[in-house]
C-alpha cells in the first residue's frame, strides 16, 4: 500500500447532473507530516466526478486526505 495526503482543493456541486466534481491536489501545508509527503508526491492531481452524493458531500475544501492506494489483485493471473 502506498499513502499518500492531498488536500481538497475544489469541490462544487452540479444540480442540473446532480454530480460533485472534487479536485484534490498533493499537500504541500507547512506542518511537519507533509513535509514528508511533500517530498515523495511534489505535484500531481485527482480529479474526481461523483454521483454518490453522501460520499460527495464529505469533501470540504481545503481540508486533508489521506489517499490509500492498493494493488488490485488479478482473479486471472493471482497478481498484484
């Protein structure tokens, strides 16, 4: 598992698609934990367009996340 801490840069709601569009940026906070974040993930981007709107509605603006990513493993070919 890698983790990694992004910090929510915009999330607005379309009414007319009744999606939340959430742009989510590597933080970069001058607080001691993201310095080290800050140095293996300098830039990069998560765009997301979400149609749950509970799950959407957890996104605040400028508040921080933690981003898990984990290797999916194959059914076919038992790799990660």
């Amino acid at each position: 598992m890698i983790r990694a801490k992004f910090t929510c840069q915009q999330s607005t709601f379309n009414r007319e698609t009744q999606t939340a569009t959430v742009i989510l940026t590597p933080a970069t906070s001058p607080i001691d934990e993201n310095l080290t974040h800050r140095k293996a993930t300098p830039s990069g981007e998560i765009t997301l367009q979400i149609t749950e709107l509970g799950a959407a509605f957890e996104f605040r603006a400028n508040k921080d996340y933690y981003v898990d990513f984990t290797a999916v493993r194959s059914l076919l070919t038992n790799e990660e």
